[in-house]
C-alpha cells in the first residue's frame, strides 16, 4: 500500500485503536480495524479519511458508556498494516514507530503521522501551558515517542525528555513527551490537526500564553509520581 499523507494520519490516529482477529458468534474468523474516541465529531473525519484511503464505510458504534469506536472489517486491511506497517496483531503497547514512516523523508508524511498520533493521543494542559503526547508502553524506554521528539525537532519544534511515570489506572508504565512552550505556536501553524476539540483547547491555550509567561520544558519532568 501506498504511503500517502492521508494514510499516515490514520497510522498515527490508530496508536488509539487496534487491529485484530477474532472468532464472531457463528465461529467465523474475522479481521477488524478499530478506532477509538470520545469525540464523535473526530470520528465523524476519521470516517471520511477511512473512506478516502480505504474506501470503506463505517458508522460509529457505542454501548453503553463504553468508548465510542468505528471499524473496518477487512482481512487484506489487517494483513497490510500487519505486514507493512508493523502493527501487532495484539495489544498496541508494543507497536514501534511503522518503519515507512520512520524512514520517510517526505514532510507532509511526518507532519501527518504526528497529528494523528497527537489527535489520538495528545493533550493540553491550560495550567502548564503544554502540549503533551502520551503512550503507554512496556518498557523503561518508549521508541515511538522518542522517534516522535525526533520528528517535532526536525521541524524545529523543540520539545523535553521522553519521561516515564507509574501508571496509577493500568499496568504498564506511562510515558509522556512535552513540547516546548515557545514553540506551542509553530506546533500548531505546521501540524495540521484535525481534532476539533483539542484544536479548540490548543488555541483557547495560545490565546493566554504570551512570551513573558511561557515556562520552559526541556530537560526535566515537571510530574509528580514518577518511577
């Protein structure tokens, strides 16, 4: 499959998702593609962008209080990210950074991989002033977030440490990577985010931050509770 920008968006939005395989009711094999949100307006794009890419209609699904999620039921789907793109066949906690976007020299791909992840698994927090990503992972080290500081710092985005705290609500520990305050602006000028409500909450942030008030985020981890 092509790598497309439209393609590594979807990469970096299924760092919340999964690809699997399972038996239905009737004993059939089958194999799914899940994205999940809380925001239905998200999903609402990240079904044109399946579509767009995949060419696959989906509807939004939720029971109960559960997370909302869409999904793709293909078999050729699964085996193509399985395959091409190095995503597990089981829980994400040790899905790597997919090689052809690693190893992409193509801006726009970068820039795309990094908004989906970021639409997916990013955060701001109007009391820090900080853009953050997050992942679990199982590991002292989490690879996809330093490949992601390496990718932000390419683009002239500095950002702080990979840091890595206990994770009061789940097993494995929690990573997070922080961007620059400084340069939360240019964070949100090149990274095309498509996540209206975390847009929203980025330029609520910009418009209380000034430079004189900006705190710096490079080199240490501000948290309490770290390992």
């Amino acid at each position: 499959m092509q790598l497309t920008s439209n393609l590594a968006y979807l990469l970096g939005a299924l760092r919340d998702g999964s690809i699997c395989r399972f038996k239905n009711n009737q004993g059939k094999i089958c194999s799914s593609v899940t994205f999940y949100s809380k925001s239905a307006e998200w999903l609402n794009i990240l079904q044109k962008k399946i579509f767009e890419v995949f060419k696959k209609n989906t509807k939004i699904v939720q029971y109960g209080n559960k997370t909302p999620y869409i999904r793709v039921y293909s078999k050729e789907l699964v085996d193509t990210l399985n395959k091409e793109f190095q995503c597990p066949l089981r829980t994400q906690i040790e899905w790597v950074t997919p090689l052809p976007i690693k190893n992409s020299n193509d801006v726009e791909i970068i820039k795309n991989y990094i908004a989906g992840f970021w639409d997916a698994e990013g955060g701001v927090s109007l009391q820090s002033k900080q853009v953050t990503f997050h992942l679990s992972w199982n590991g002292e080290r989490c690879p996809p977030l330093e490949d992601l500081k390496k990718m932000l710092e390419e683009l002239k985005i500095k950002c702080g440490s990979v840091c890595r705290y206990k994770n009061e609500h789940g097993v494995y520990p929690r990573f997070v990577l922080r961007v620059s305050t400084k340069d939360n602006d240019r964070f949100l000028q090149l990274i095309p985010i498509r996540n209206p409500e975390k847009r929203k909450k980025l330029l609520k942030l910009l418009s209380r931050t000034s430079p004189q008030n900006s705190l710096p985020s490079e080199g240490f981890c501000p948290e309490d509770g770290r390992d």
